[in-house]
C-alpha cells in the first residue's frame, strides 16, 4: 500500500491512507512540461522561503510551477498549509490546521513588492473551523497589499466559507479586483470528487458577488478527465452566466498520487478549443481552455484581456 508522505513524519492525506490504488494513465505528449530548475524560480523560491509563506503552486503540485516561478509569478496560499476538507482530487495536506498568523498579511505584501508583481493571485485551504471561514483573514491581506503596492491588482480565489454568514460580503468589501471561486467539477461528481461543498452553493456564492458589487469581475474554473459528459459541461457554462461570471476556466484534472481520484480521460487539445468557443458565445468575456490552464495561471495578463473585452462591450 502507497500511503503520501509529508516529510516522512506523518500520512499526508491520513483519510486517503486506506483507499485502494487508483489506477493511472499515461500522460499524453500535451501535457509534459520541463522540470523548475531556471535561476528565476530559485529567486521566487527564495522569496516564498524568507516570508514564511505558503503557495498552491507548491502544495497543489501545479505542473505550471516552473514556468511562473522563472517570471517570478507565485499564487500566495494563506491561512496554512492544511485544509479541512478532503476533496478525492486534491493535493494540499488535510488536517486541523494552526492558528491564523496575524503577520500573514503584512508578508504576503512585502513577498508582493519584492517579486515586483502587477497582479497577485491570493488563494487559502479550506478553514471550517473559523467562525467566518477566514473571510476577515483574506481581506486583511487585501487591505495589506493595498497599502504597500498600491498599483498592484488583487486577485482572490476563495473556498466557499461553508456559507457562513456575511463572509462574502467581508471580502467584496475590501475590493478585490476579480473574485475567483472555484467550481472545480460538474454537479453529479460532486459526492465523489468534492464531498464537502454543494454545486449550488458556489454557484449563489458567485451571484452574491456580482448583486453586492455588480463592476467586480468574477470567475470560476472546472478540471474535466474525472469523468464528466461534454453536455454537463455545457450546463455548468450555463449555471455560470446566470449567475453572471465573467471568466471561465478549463483545465486537465492530473492525480497526484493513486489514493487520488483516477483520471477517467486526458482531453486532446482540440476539444478544449471547442470548449473555448462555445463559452465566448454563450456570453463569458474570457475563457481559458486548455489541457494545462489553472486558475492563476497567466492571470495578470488574462486580467488586461477581460477589462479590454468589458470596454470593447459597453462601448
């Protein structure tokens, strides 16, 4: 039996400890990326180290770490390194975590200014054990990086706070540019790939966004390869623009260990094109579609895109 490490010291995943080996496919050709050995992503690495901060791009094993650490592009994970979910397809250790770090923001604002960032991704573990699931923590650290890199743009990619009272409202108050929340999967994979959260409760929490600050961007993302039909993604595109959001991505599900979710399917290129063009004309601003899109990946650049289509579209 395979059991996920972390630091030798204790399982990684202890609630996956015990699940049999899933079986796993053979990457494609498209999906291979080089290894992270550039003199750039030691400095970015270097950066994270001296704040003591916490990035998805490490935790989440994201494959894109090589190419956004060498332009020294990092996703800040905050409030810990464990989450108190078990989401089937992810990698960030699970566990009760620590308390919250009050220097947190004031950290994640220095590790901003000195990796010279224009847009910053901020992202968390999942804290149900926080009266607000860490609402008030995320916009301290927005508030942080407002005061010390005042012409950076904030971007946050939040759990769905467990629909804790007020939580939204708490971070669309401190005015992140984009509001990014994850839907990760279709609504029939839920139980199995997501059992802590609802579909329908992400996708109201992304409507609360829009009806408390109508000129804030939103966006959401989904994984496909877990097993999903072509019309439920199409539903979800559906589900996204009645609430509303405005940038949508897709990307290839990847197991990071055989006590994960199994990749059902590696989707080829060209139907994630297709994906792309039936979301532009069911009416999002920006899509990303593509086998190795992520959710912060090219984000400052893909964030120029979606504020020159929503002039382009009110003009």
């Amino acid at each position: 039996m395979v059991v996920v490490l972390d630091n030798v010291a204790r399982p990684r995943h202890p609630e996956k400890a015990h699940r049999p080996d899933a079986p796993t496919l053979k990457k494609p050709d498209w999906i291979r990326v080089k290894a992270p050995v550039s003199k750039g992503y030691g400095e970015t690495q270097a950066i994270v180290r001296a704040n003591g901060l916490h990035t998805v791009c490490e935790e989440a094993g994201c494959p894109n770490i090589g190419e956004c650490w060498d332009k020294k592009h990092a996703t800040f994970m905050i409030m810990g390194d464990t989450c108190t979910r078990a989401c089937a397809f992810c990698n960030v250790k699970t566990g009760l975590p620590a308390a919250l770090d009050p220097s947190e923001p004031a950290h994640v604002a220095q590790a901003t200014a000195k990796l010279g960032l224009l847009h910053i991704v901020v992202t968390s573990v999942d804290r149900d054990d926080l009266d607000d699931g860490g609402a008030a923590h995320f916009a301290a650290v927005i508030r942080a990086i407002r005061a010390q890199c005042p012409a950076t743009t904030i971007e946050v990619l939040t759990p769905d706070f467990l629909r804790k009272p007020g939580a939204v409202e708490t971070v669309v108050a401190a005015k992140p540019d984009v509001f990014n929340h994850n839907l990760e999967t279709v609504p029939s994979k839920y139980l199995t790939v997501r059992p802590g959260a609802r579909y329908f409760a992400s996708i109201r929490l992304l409507q609360q966004v829009k009806e408390i600050d109508p000129t804030m961007f939103t966006k959401s993302g989904i994984m496909v390869g877990l097993g999903e039909e072509r019309t439920e993604i199409l539903q979800v595109m559906d589900d996204l623009r009645a609430a509303d959001v405005d940038f949508l991505t897709i990307g290839q599900y990847l197991q990071p260990s055989r006590k994960h979710h199994a990749v059902e399917r590696f989707m080829p290129p060209a139907e994630f094109k297709a994906l792309e063009t039936v979301a532009y004309a069911k009416g999002f601003l920006m899509v990303q579609a593509s086998p190795l899109t992520r959710s912060s990946h090219h984000a400052g650049e893909d964030f120029a895109r979606l504020k020159a289509a929503r002039d382009a579209r009110a003009r």
